[in-house]
C-alpha cells in the first residue's frame, strides 16, 4: 500500500490522525497534516484507508497496488 497526502487540500480537519495516528499526524502551527507513513505496515493499513474515506478534503489517496 501506498499512502499520498495532498497538503493543499487538507482543512485540518484532523479526523486521519484520530483514525490511525501512527500514520498521520498534524502540524502544531496550523493544523494541517502531516504524513508520517508512507507505505504503512498490514496493521496500520485499515486505518489508512478508512482516513482516506473520512477525510472531509479528499486529501489522502490510497494506492491498494
Ligand atoms: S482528515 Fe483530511 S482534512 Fe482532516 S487533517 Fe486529515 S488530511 Fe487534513
């Protein structure tokens, strides 16, 4: 799997980091976020996925290839 975070459209929402905070995490300054597992481990994938979903800005993309 790999995990892309398109920081322009993210409104720091934070829901990713609530969802899988070993995946994402936001910057102190704005909020924004901040991807800190590009191709996450089989047990952090679920949470990748259900972020990408959750995101309220369709900034994060998940490639299952
Ligand atoms: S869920 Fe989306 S909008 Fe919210 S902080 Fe994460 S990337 Fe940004």
């Amino acid at each position: 799997m790999k995990v892309s975070l398109e920081q322009d459209k993210c409104v720091g929402a934070g829901q990713c980091v609530l969802i899988a905070p070993d995946v994402f995490d936001q910057r102190d300054e704005d909020g924004i976020a901040i991807l800190l597992q590009e191709n996450p481990p089989a047990e952090l994938q679920e949470g990748a996925r259900q972020s990408a979903w959750a995101c309220p800005g369709l900034a994060i993309a998940v490639d299952e290839s």
